[in-house]
C-alpha cells in the first residue's frame, strides 16, 4: 500500500480539476508542502468526498475557485487536516466568498496555524444575473478576529471590474508620517482602502459611480486612492460626494479645467465640505500650479497632513511659502505637517528652508529633517 504514495512534495496544477479530483489526487502525496491549483470546475453532483487526509508537511495552498460554489470549498476544507500557514483563495459569482463569519469558522477550526490569508474575490458592474449583490450587511471583516491577525479587507476598481480584497497588513503611505506609529497597523485593521486604477473619462464617470455605489452594500470606504492622471476637478467632487467616510485622499495629479465651470450642485458639495468633510491627510503625487492647492484646501478644510511626491515648476522655498499663504488665507490651521521629495541638495536645501522660515516669521515652532529624498516640515 505504501508503494502507491508520492514523495512529491510542491504539486502545481494547470489543467482543469475540481475539488473532489483534487482530494483523490492529493490522497497519495502525503508529503506535500505546497499545493497550487490554477484552474477548477464544477463537482460532480454524483461524488462526494468521503474520506479525510492527513498532509502535515502542507504549509502553502493557492486555489483559483472562480469555477467553484463557496459549500465546495468548506467541504474540502473539512476533509484536509494540515498545519497550513498560508491560504490564497480566488473566487468570483458566489457571493458568500465575502461571508466574513463563515471564512472566520473555517479558519478558525481547520487552520489554526494559518499566519497569511489572501482572498481575492471577483465582481462586476452592470452584470447582477452572475455577480450578485451582497446582503450579509457591512464591514464583516472588521471584527477582533481580523483585527487580531492583521489582515486587512480593500477594494480595487479596474473599468467595470471590481476585486475585494484580503490579505496581511503592510505600509501604507498615510503611515509614512513622521510621528509615533506604533498601533497604526490595528487602527487600520477596521478601515477599508478603495483604489481606483487608471482608465478613459468617459469610462470612469459611467462606471465607478456604479461600482461606488455597489461597493457601498459591502463596506464604508475610509481610503481613497486615484491613480487616474489629471483627474478632473468635477470628478472628484461628485467621487467625494459618494464616500462621505474617508479620511485620507491619494492622488496622482489634477485637471483644472476653467473653460468648464463647476455646476451649482458641485458648488454646494464644496461649500457643505465645512461640515461634513473628514480627511485629514492628503497625498498629491504631481502638482502643476497654485490652483490646485486652492482647491485642495477647499475639499479638504480639516487636512492635517500634505505630502507631495513632485512639485515640477515650483521651487522648495515657494511651495512652502505657497502653502503658509493659503493657511492664512483660509484659516486652515489644522495642517501640522508637509511632506514633499527633493532629489539634490539635502543639506543646503533644509538649511535654505529653515532661514526662511526664521526670516518671515512664518513658524514660531517648527522641526525639518530629511529621511532618504523626503522632507518632513512639522510645526505646532
């Protein structure tokens, strides 16, 4: 009997293969490590798996299951006894692959070793017949049980396509603040990021408002990040409008357009901006002009924390004398700190800038210092 087990121990598999085929052939690898499936379908309705297995070398499991029902894969689940530290989970067209209280049973009583957890789950706009939409209620994967292994529930919208995410905690830039840190990765535990990848205008205004919206049923969205490039000033006024939540704003660059002037409901989200607006750090990766800071400081008025990655035309002195203008102007004293790239000149240009700011009097209180090419301007 013991002639018929495998000594493999890494097993891929490219063809397709579903669940109950897998367990038959994994029956006879008993030394198995790691184990990747790339493609699956449907069970046969006539098999059932009867028997357990044992792999207690099986440390790794990636299984691409957009073919396959979520009660499947519980069912295989159950019949593999592993110390499994890593499991990544694709799904798609069965929406209880965002049950956060079942995938929390599951790991709890059949992969009590598991340090890393990555699901990505397939959605699509405009397409209810096979993605349906989630009615199990909001922010499921924001209990102490995620919380206390870090792993972190986000959002991706690519045109009509959209991929919810889980997976372990890492950096993330509104970390990158030059004070203390130190619970940042379980405060950010319950917050959810929504990033939105670049695509055609015409395609953005008639997609992701959807794909807002349709996210909405699911989660509160409390970061934002557009990686869309000259994003029009229109865009993200009516974008803000749909996620009343978020706390920090990413952004690639800005399209201000003044042949188009703002609609009178988009001026009214600006001037409502006052009393309802929550984000307090703000990530510009390319400035072009002074403009875009005016409006920056509109749509954010209690912003805390300015980074920016180019500042192109303007020099370090005026971008900084640019920004204690503008607080001045519209009593935006919140902002505590600023944060931009320099790529020469470390030494001189930190010394230029605490002259300045000595000579005009713009800071009685104030701290510069320079880690690798960034610059942090802190004051009280």
């Amino acid at each position: 009997m013991n002639n018929q087990f495998s000594l493999i121990e890494y097993f891929v598999i490219d063809h397709y293969c579903s669940l109950n085929e897998l367990v038959t052939l994994i029956s006879y690898t008993t030394q198995l490590r790691r184990l990747t499936l790339h493609k699956t379908k449907t069970n046969d309705s006539n098999i059932t798996i009867l028997s357990s297995i044992t792999l207690t070398n099986l440390k790794s499991m990636y299984l691409d299951l957009r073919q396959t029902k979520f009660n499947q894969l519980e069912i295989f689940i159950t019949k593999i006894f592993s110390n499994l530290t890593t499991l990544s989970i694709i799904g798609s067209k069965d929406i209880t692959f965002l049950d956060a209280y079942r995938w929390e049973q599951l790991i709890f009583n059949y992969f009590p070793k598991l340090e890393k957890f990555y699901l990505f789950y397939d959605d699509q706009v405009d397409n209810e017949q096979e993605y349906p939409i989630y009615t199990g209620g909001m922010n499921k994967f924001s209990s102490s049980f995620w919380i206390k292994r870090q792993w972190l529930f986000e959002v991706e919208i690519s045109g009509t396509h959209i991929e919810y995410i889980i997976r372990p905690y890492s950096k993330r830039w509104y970390d990158d603040i030059e004070h203390d840190i130190v619970n940042c990765s379980v405060e950010h535990s319950t917050f959810t990021d929504l990033t939105i990848e670049p695509m055609p205008c015409y395609v953005f205004e008639n997609v992701v408002f959807k794909a807002i919206e349709r996210i909405l049923t699911i989660t509160h969205i409390y970061h934002l990040y557009i990686l869309q490039k000259k994003i029009s000033i229109s865009t993200l006024i009516q974008t803000f409008a749909l996620l009343p939540d978020i706390t920090t704003l990413k952004i690639h660059s800005l399209s201000i357009d003044k042949t188009n002037e703002s609609t009178a409901e988009e001026l009214l989200i600006l001037c409502s901006m006052k009393d309802t607006s929550k984000v307090t750090k703000v990530y510009l990766e390319e400035i072009g002009n002074i403009q875009e800071l005016d409006f920056l400081f509109t749509l954010c008025p209690y912003m805390e924390h300015f980074k920016v990655k180019c500042i192109n035309t303007m020099n370090v002195q005026s971008f900084i004398r640019t920004i204690f203008k503008k607080i001045n102007r519209n009593n935006n004293y919140s902002l505590r700190s600023l944060c931009f790239h320099i790529p020469t000149a470390v030494d001189e240009i930190i010394k230029n800038i605490e002259e300045m700011i000595i000579c005009e009097k713009s800071l009685s209180h104030f701290k510069v210092k320079c880690i690798l090419d960034t610059v942090y301007l802190q004051w009280k």
